[in-house]
C-alpha cells in the first residue's frame, strides 16, 4: 500500500465548521491528501461570526508539531490563524528544526464579521520571522494592505504590493483579488508572483454572501497542490479552480455567512 501524501494544517478551530483547521481538513481531503492538525486557538464562532478565542499555550502548540512531525512527518504545511507572537515563534522555530518545505502561509488577520484574529506582535513576529520560510504567502487585499502599508485599488497595485511582501522573504507572493472594488459581475483576479514574472488567474464572480471559509479552504487547497508534486504556478491554478466550484456549491446555513462546499452539491 502506498502511503497518503501528507498536509499539515496548523490555525484555529471553528465550531461551526466552515472555516479553520475544519475548512482546512475537508480541502486536502478533496485532493485526495491526508490533513494533520495542530490547534493554534479554539474560537466560538458561527455563521454570524466569530464570539470569543481562546488561544491555546504556546508550549502546547510546540507539543503537538514534535508529536506529528517526529512521527508522521509532512510533505506540505499550511498555517492560518496564528493568534499570538509565541504562537507564530513555535511554528517559525519547527519549520526550520525539521527542515520542512512547501510552506504556505495564510496570514489571517481579520475575521468575516471584524473580529481580530491575530495580535499586533503577531504580526510583527510573522513578517520577522515566518515569512522568510514561506514557499508562497496567500492575502486578500485587506492582508496584502496591511502587510506592505500600500492602499490597493487595482491590478497595478495589487502587484506594487506583491514587490513589496517579495521582499519580506517568501519565494512567492499570491494576492487574491476578490476585495478589489467592482461590480458583483466582474472578474475576480488573483497575482502571483515570484520575484520574476507575473500570473494572473481569472475567474467569474460569483454573487452569494455564503462564503464562509474561502481563504482557509484556498491556501489549503494551494498546499494539497504543492503536496502532491505541482509546481507553484500548476497548484495556484487547481486552487483557483477548486475554489470557485466551492463557493459556486456554498451552504445556505444559519442567518449570516455560510460556508463554501468543496465537495459539490448535497442531495
């Protein structure tokens, strides 16, 4: 028997399953990969948005990366939310202790609702000291802004802001583009760049509020690509792909944002 490719996802618990390390599960499944876990913070949170966090002890964190990786070990890792310095230190400092590559970084800051996810020397830890790891990084324009100080109003900016986080350490640098202003029928468009060229992947917009645990599922997707052998420009584009086709078969649940589906339709 061949064994599974491996992803380890490393952010915080949804309870209501849409975003998270349980967005993060459903994803690498779909690409037909194996997901481990480590729970960096539990949130109460639902479709209406996030309640409460409670972070988890940093020297717990560090736990469960040695009990996985000197065991299991993992051909990919994607982090999430990352809600503390020490958090982002534990993951920084086992990163390079095993040696691990295809790294991903999903720098969530922000919650749908407006919630913080990440503390201001979070931030600052995660730009010191984990970005110079990551095989690619994949914000929003939010992130993106937030990140390199640059106000993103288009596809130009989009890629100043690329240059600028490129230059922060990662070898790659993806900014998904649903947040650039335009009308609900416009093309969303996501910058990939490598400190060389640019790519562009296009796709329609889709017009729905359910999109409950889109970035989650993207970067986790992105890392399943990675995994399975792609390179950068191969795994960005089957994300893309696979993400739309979620949000296009999203759940209608609860009263506020529902959750994109990347197994396709329910009976």
């Amino acid at each position: 028997m061949t064994k599974p490719v491996k992803v380890l996802c490393i952010g915080g618990s949804d309870s209501s399953g849409g975003a998270g390390i349980q967005a993060d599960l459903k994803a690498v499944s779909a690409c037909g990969c194996y997901g481990l876990t480590v729970v960096t913070a539990v949130t109460v949170q639902n479709t209406r948005g996030v309640q409460t966090i409670h972070p988890v002890p940093q020297k717990f964190i560090v736990a469960q990366l040695d009990a996985v990786l000197t065991d299991i070990g993992a051909d990919a890792l994607k982090t999430g939310m990352l809600l503390t310095a020490g958090a982002v230190l534990s993951v920084a400092g086992k990163i390079k202790e095993y040696a691990l590559k295809n790294v991903v970084v999903d720098p969530v800051m922000v919650a749908k609702g407006g919630h913080y996810l990440m503390q201001e020397n979070a931030c600052k830890a995660l730009i010191d000291k984990l970005l110079p790891l990551a095989f690619v990084i994949t914000p929003n324009i939010p992130e993106a802004e937030s990140l390199c100080g640059l106000r993103i109003k288009s596809l130009d900016s989009i890629k100043k802001a690329a240059v600028l986080i490129h230059k922060m350490g990662p070898k790659n640098v993806l900014i998904k583009g649903g947040h650039l202003p335009g009308g609900k029928h416009s093309d969303v468009i996501d910058i990939l760049y490598d400190g060389n060229r640019y790519y562009e992947f296009t796709a329609s917009r889709i017009d729905t509020k359910d999109t409950h645990g889109t970035g989650c599922t993207f970067a986790s997707l992105l890392a399943a690509g990675l995994a399975n052998g792609m390179n950068i420009v191969q795994a960005a584009g089957q994300a893309k792909s696979m993400v739309t086709e979620a949000i296009v078969n999203s759940l209608r649940m609860g009263k506020g944002h529902g959750p994109v589906n990347v197994f396709g339709k329910f009976n």
